[in-house]
C-alpha cells in the first residue's frame, strides 16, 4: 500500500472542514445576526447617494483597470459588488453614480450592474448606459480622463475601489485638492500608502475582500467570513502546536 505524504492529508482535511465551517456558520446565524467589527470604509458608503442628492450633487466611483477574466478578476468583483450597492441606493432616489473603467468589458459589466439596480425597483426607463464612462487602457490616461470627473463641482464624494497602482496619485490628490470625501481601497500594496495619505476612508489588506458581507449583509457571505477567521485560528494554532512539538522533541 503507497504512504501518503502529509501535506495530501492537511491538504484533504482542510477540504473537507471548509464546507462544513461554511454550513454551521450560516446555519448559526439563523438564530442570530453576527456582529461584525466596523470599518470606517464600507460604513461611509451606507447613505452616500442620499447625501450627495441632498447636496444636489453626484458620486464618482473609479473602478480602476481591473479587467474581467485574469488575475484581476477577483478584486473586480468586489469593485462590482461597491457600485451595486451605490446603484442601488440611487436607483431607489432616481439617480446613479457616475462610473468611469479602464476597459471595455468591465464598462458593459458596470452597465448591466446599473441597469439590473433600476430594474429591481421596477424603473428600468430611468436607467442611462453613459452613466458608466469608458476612459482608457493606459493608466495614465485613464487617471487623466477620471480626474475631469473628481474635479467637477457636481462631484460630492469619490469613491476608488479596484486595481490601482501609480495613477492613483492624479486621482486621490485632485479629490484631496477639491476636499471631497474620498474611499479608497487596492490590491496593490505600495497604493495603500498613498491612500493613506490622501482619501478620508481606506480599505488596508483583507477588509477590501469583505464588501459583499459588509454591504449587502448576505447570510452566505458573512459566513465566509467567519469561516476565514476560523481557519486563521486553527493555521495559528498548528503553528504554535507544531514549535512546542519541536522545543519538545
């Protein structure tokens, strides 16, 4: 009979207890709602659109130059998951952010996102395909064509999410410059930094992979949350386990 390595039984069990994490998490929140601890960020989104109608102004939302089906594609569907909440709430008050890619494919995934946001209030007359603004590939021209939008005087707020890397600067620095409230959150690590320094609200590391939970509050999404918790809990506990049998031995 072949031995089997241990790293292909870990490997097998840690298949094996993810389902199952999943499946109890969603079934205990049933019984009650998990509290999940604030970030600031996915918080000054709640209401946004509102108070920029308020204002009588509008929202941008910078999806960067995500593209969809590569390497990108899961922070474009966080970015995704951002303006569906944005377009939601403005489908519900009879406006839409104003929503400026980098490419092309993304530009007709922003509009079908917008779109469906008008047809679940049951308003899809209202629904117009030039809210979403296809710049350009080049990130610096794509920078250049999304700070005309930041620096209009209708713009309230401006929300960055997606990948961005250099051509950020242009982009948090005219919101700075016109003291807009800004969002922000990247992939890209050495983007953060600058975020920091510029936008009101950032998204640092993991929180930029929790806009589903945090926004629409699906009992399924939480629990992937919690179950990813759990499961840096337990990598914590074997390493710790696993230094203590070595001390030992």
């Amino acid at each position: 009979m072949p031995s089997v390595e241990p790293q292909t039984v870990i490997a097998w069990a840690v298949l094996l207890v993810i389902p199952l994490l999943l499946l109890w998490f969603v079934v205990r929140q049933r019984r009650r709602s998990p509290a999940l601890r604030p970030i600031a960020a996915w918080e000054a989104l709640r209401g946004l659109m509102g108070r920029a109608l308020e204002e009588g102004k509008q929202v941008h939302l910078s999806l960067g130059r995500s593209e969809v089906g590569d390497e990108q594609t899961a922070v474009v569907s966080l970015a995704l998951d951002v303006e569906r909440h944005l377009a939601d709430e403005g489908a519900a008050l009879g406006s839409a952010p104003v929503v400026t890619v980098a490419e092309p494919l993304l530009m007709l995934t922003a509009q079908d996102t917008l779109y469906r946001a008008y047809r679940r209030r049951g308003q899809p007359s209202l629904y117009d395909g030039t809210q979403v603004q296809l710049i350009a590939p080049d990130p610096l021209a794509y920078a250049a064509g999304a700070q005309d939008r930041i620096d209009d005087e209708q713009t309230a707020a401006n929300v960055m999410v997606g990948h961005l890397g250099d051509e950020y600067l242009l982009l948090g620095e005219t919101g700075a410059q016109r003291d807009v409230m800004q969002v922000a959150g990247s992939d890209v690590l050495s983007t953060q930094a600058w975020m920091t320094a510029t936008a009101d609200h950032v998204l640092l590391g993991e929180e930029m992979f929790s806009a589903g939970a945090y926004l629409t509050r699906r009992p399924a999404l939480i629990a992937s949350l919690q179950v990813q918790d759990a499961l840096r809990t337990l990598a914590v506990i074997a390493i710790l386990v696993g230094i203590l049998f070595k001390s030992l031995t």
